[in-house]
C-alpha cells in the first residue's frame, strides 16, 4: 500500500547531529552482530528529511528492496536505535512483504511486529523504544502469545487489533511500517545495486556466523563477520568448515591455532601433520601439498586424538606404538563417516581392525613391533603426531585441558546428534560417552568380579533348630535362619601373587587388603594362595582374615609363573570351575590358563600378550 510522503520540519543543526550520532552507533552495532551482519550489507539507510518516507510520528519504514528510512531528528539510545534497526531487518528477514495481505495490510502489519518483537525479546537483543515496550504483555494478557504471523493475523482480522498494543504506532496512526513503493512488485528482491538479494538466504548465512562466532568464543578465539576472507590458507578454511559445519569437532578447531610454517615442520621433523595439545596448535606442513578433502581428513584426524585423550591414555605404553593403534581407529572411523580424503602419506588403515579399541589394538601390535615399528604416521616413520607430554595444564580458573577437551566432545556430540548432521560409528560415540564419564576405580571393578563368581548367599527357615520364641505367643515355634547345606562347598578361588623383586611391597598389600576386604564381605571361607618367582610355593587354603595380616612373602627371586598355574590346575582338592586371580607386574612369560581368571597388574604395566582375562590396573 503506498505511504503517504509527510513534510518534516527543518531541525536545527544541534538537533540533527545528535540525533544522527546516537542513530549511528545503534546501526553500527546491529552491522557488528554476526546475526544481521549479512543483511546490512545489503541495505541503504536513509536518514536525512530530504525524502524521508518516514512519518514525523513514526520511528521507520522500509520497503522489500532493502531501503529503510529512519527517522531524522527523532533523540533515542543507541539501544533502541540497534532494537529498530533490527526490527526492520527481520521484517526482511521474515519474508514479510506478501501480496497476498495487502488489502488487509493493518492487520497483517500489527502481526508482523508482534512476531518480530517477541523474536527479539528472546534474543534479548537491543532495548524497545517506549512505543513497543508493552507488546509483550499485551499479547501474553489477551492470549496470543506463543502464535505465528499467519495465526495472529487471523486473530487481528477476527476480533480487531487491541487498542493498547501500539498506543503511539510504529509508523505513525496507521501502524504500517512496512511499505510498497508505486510500481514495486512484491515478491522482488533487489538491493542498492538492483541486483536480487534472497534476504532469507542472508538471515541463514548470519544464524551460521552466530553460531560460529559462539564457537569461536567458547575458544576464546576473535570473529568478525566475513571471517573467510580471500587470504586465509586452505588449512584455515577447513578450519573454518569444522566450526560452521561440524558441530562435533566445532568447539575444539575453536581452540586451536594452526601453524602452517614449513621452516617449524623440518625443525620438528612433521612430514604432514601433528599435534600439540597443551600449546593448543595444530602443524600443518605446505610442502606435503594437501588438497581441500585432505585437510579436513588431517584436521579431524588431529582434533581426534586430543578429544578422545590420547595423550593421557597411553599411559606406561610405547609412544609410537600406541599413536599407531589410536591412528587405526581413527583413520577407520573418519572414512566410515565420509570426512575428507584420506591423504596417500601417513595414512594408517586397514578395514581388518574395524570395531576394536585402541587397546585391543596396541595389544596386537605389541606381539609384531618389528613390523610396526615401520609404519608411517602422519607425522613420518617412527614418529608420533602426539607432540609433548601428557599433563594436566590448566586453562583458566577450575579448568584443566582434560575437562576442556572432553566438554567439547560431549557438547559437540550432544550438537551433531541433535541437528541431525550425519552419520557417527558407534564405537566413536561410545568412545565419547565413556569418557564424558568418571572411570571405574580398579578395587570397583574388582568387587564386580567377586560378584560375578560368589552371588550372596541366600538364608533359609528352617524348624530343624527353633529360633527364640516371643515373649507374647510362647506356645508358637518359630524358624531359625539359616544357610541350606553345603552352600559353601567350592566357594573358593586361587590367588597366584608374583613375588619377583621387582614386584612393589606397597602393590602387593593393597591387593591383597583388597582381595581379603571382599573375600569376608562374600562370604568365601578360604582362598588357596601360591606365591611364584623363580620356584612355587603352595601356602595351600587361608581364610580372608589371614591373607590380609599373616601371609610372609616368600622368594623375591625371578618370574616364573606358569608353574603356580599348573599346580592349581592339576590339583585335586581345588574346583574345577574355581577362577584365578593373578597379581604380576607384567614382567613374565606367555601365559597358558585353561580356568577363568583375571590379572591384577599396577598402573602403567602392561602383559606381554593378548589377556584373554579381565584386567585390573592398580593406582
């Protein structure tokens, strides 16, 4: 509907210039927020009373090319200025210039500007001018809260638009503030230049720079709008496209600084790529001439094993050998999910090793080192991408990196799933649970293993033997509880202890502290104990009781175990079911165990085999 062109009256030079400077920090700040930055870029502001459509008792106007007129001499804070701006953007924005509404234009005007406000209000962005500020609750008190356009549209067209909801008007008495100039089609979308502008395309394109500008402070990094200019490397770009594009790993490329200098890559021998975690950088070197898709696979790949842990998890591990097997599961699970292309140098995979851990891989790997020993990563032969050493280096105040780098997996898994943006193998998501999660003591999990093998033994009544009678009723005999007969026959389990010299005094009591605590708390009556170094010494059945305060270790030679595990095998007064608790210090032979067992070993050791048994790392 066309506007009617109103006279302003001339304003002094005072009046104008603070009105004007007041108008342009509000503008200026609506064209910094990454949200509106992409739309400003499109729009002409007038704000001069020369051919101002404005109404004198209005605040602005705009057209659906793009043009909008503020007011000229109106005195308002830089606050509202920003609210108005907005407002009129989001109109835009909206798609809220409909042929379709013109002969009712009032109405769907008035519902249009409730939307907007409302929008605005949640985004808690700007200060209304005193003409909106009861919007809000004039819709929450008449009941339209929570409607589209299109719904309180219908409403305003049925029961008339409430007189207290725009007591002054947003455009003057008739409420319109959006306006269609003489011979302007509806639907057309042109900016200054008379080129088309799709203004939801760029209202998509500022919510992707909110949100990347949120990632980018959750990483404590600066964003401008625009930030992927024609000078950022193709490092940084697919740096950028983790950030706007892939909510899992977003947070953490946040984070890291990219390090692209081939001088820095030859003094530290990286052939394509590594990472430091505690500096928060990633290496990147030019020479090794990776494409787009390369990238990102490299840069994944890196941001991989600093979310998972990689670092901290080796633990006693080989180095290079443990980054080989995390290298594995990686680079199997990258490929399954589509991310890049793996690059032809320092690629690690084969599809035979899908589905395992990358412990369960270390474990194989460790029975053929000479042949790993050969393999490449991505940062060359013999060499780990993992640079420094694992740490607990705090970031800021209650933080340390371990908790920084496991929040942003877990909030950037919570992201990917809820958005819908791909498919995830689930050994990964698994992966990234488990370690959103507190690890399970080793004296917990010892205590789910006594659980396993000895249930809690179940009372019985029995009126073999009365139980006292009650004072109340003597006449009525009462059952004893009692344990059935027999229940305790081959309640019992073989405790074969390493008492090598090498082997920790301090260890061996607390595991066996441990394993008497929870022997008296399952009710097993004895253990048989055999202690192992160079010879075997079978100190027969003991009661938990005196595992704990009378066992004498005897030895304190070599290691030899595999005796200790013959013997109670092949002993006849020993179950054949009963299991086998094996506390070494890795320092031993090949092990052949026919029973079920389950190896007690300190943190940082590890057997030099596959362990078909569970295994329980003491602190």
């Amino acid at each position: 509907m066309p506007a009617n062109r109103r006279k302003h009256k001339k304003p002094s030079d005072g009046q104008l210039g603070r009105a004007e400077q007041l108008r342009e920090i509000g503008i200026r700040d609506v064209a910094n927020n990454p949200l509106f930055a992409s739309m400003h870029r499109h729009t002409h502001v007038y704000s001069r009373p020369h051919e101002n459509l404005c109404p004198k008792e209005g605040l602005a106007v705009m057209t659906s090319r793009g043009m909008i007129h503020m007011h000229p001499t109106r005195i308002a804070e830089p606050e509202e200025w920003a609210y108005i701006y907005a407002h009129c953007l989001l109109h835009l924005a909206f798609g809220h210039f409909q042929v379709s509404h013109t002969h009712t234009q009032l109405e769907w005007n008035a519902a249009c500007d409730c939307y907007v406000a409302r929008f605005l209000a949640d985004l808690k962005f700007g200060r209304p001018p005193l003409e909106l500020r009861g919007v809000l609750d004039v819709l929450n008190n008449e009941g339209f809260s929570g409607k589209t356009e299109e719904q309180l549209y219908d409403e305003f067209c049925l029961r008339g638009i409430p007189a207290s909801l725009f007591p002054s008007g947003t455009a003057g008495g008739d409420h319109c503030d959006m306006i269609f100039l003489p011979g302007e089609e509806s639907d057309s979308k042109h900016d200054k230049h008379d080129k088309k502008v799709d203004w939801q395309a760029c209202f998509a394109l500022g919510l992707q720079e909110a949100v990347t500008a949120a990632v980018y402070e959750v990483g404590g990094v600066m964003f401008s709008p625009g930030y992927q200019t024609p000078n950022m490397s193709e490092a940084q770009r697919a740096k950028s496209w983790f950030i706007s594009n892939y909510p899992l790993l977003g947070a953490l490329a946040a984070s890291f600084s990219i390090i692209e200098d081939p001088l820095i890559c030859h003094r530290i021998q990286i052939s394509v790529s590594a990472v430091d975690m505690q500096m928060r950088e990633i290496y990147i070197n030019p020479r090794a001439q990776l494409n787009k898709e390369e990238l990102r696979f490299v840069m994944a790949h890196e941001l991989l094993h600093v979310g998972l842990r990689h670092d901290v998890r080796c633990g006693g591990r080989d180095p290079y050998l443990w980054n080989v097997a995390c290298d594995y599961v990686i680079n199997n699970w990258l490929v399954e999910m589509g991310v890049g292309d793996m690059p032809a140098l320092g690629g690690l995979y084969d599809v035979t090793l899908k589905g395992e851990s990358a412990e369960a891989i270390y474990d194989r790997i460790v029975t053929d080192m000479r042949h790993y020993r050969k393999l490449m990563t991505l940062r060359g032969t013999d060499l780990s991408d993992i640079l420094g050493k694992p740490g607990w280096w705090a970031i800021g105040d209650g933080c340390d990196l371990d908790d920084f780098y496991r929040s942003c997996l877990s909030q950037g898994l919570a992201l990917h799933q809820n958005q819908v943006r791909g498919y995830m193998p689930a050994g990964l998501i698994e992966e990234i649970r488990a370690l959103s999660q507190p690890p399970i003591l080793w004296d917990v999990k010892l205590a789910q293993w006594f659980d396993h093998y000895f249930p809690p033994l179940e009372k019985m009544r029995s009126y073999a033997r009365l139980s006292r009678r009650q004072s109340a009723t003597p006449d009525i005999p009462r059952p004893l509880w009692v344990f059935p007969p027999n229940m305790e026959d081959g309640r019992t389990f073989g405790v074969l202890l390493d008492t090598s010299g090498s082997m920790d005094r301090n260890i061996l009591a607390r595991a066996l502290g441990a394993i008497a605590s929870y022997s008296m708390a399952r009710d097993v009556p004895a253990a048989r104990v055999v202690f192992c170094d160079a010879a075997v010494y079978d100190q027969g059945y003991m009661r938990p009781e005196d595992i704990a305060e009378k066992v004498r270790v005897r030895g304190r030679g070599g290691t030899i175990l595999q005796p200790g595990i013959d013997l109670l095998e092949a002993a006849e007064d020993f179950p054949k079911d009963g299991p086998l608790l094996i506390i070494t210090d890795g320092f031993c032979d090949k092990l052949r165990i026919r029973r079920e067992h389950a190896f007690l070993l300190p943190e940082g050791r590890f057997l030099p085999f596959v362990p078909r048994g569970d295994v329980f790392k003491i602190r």
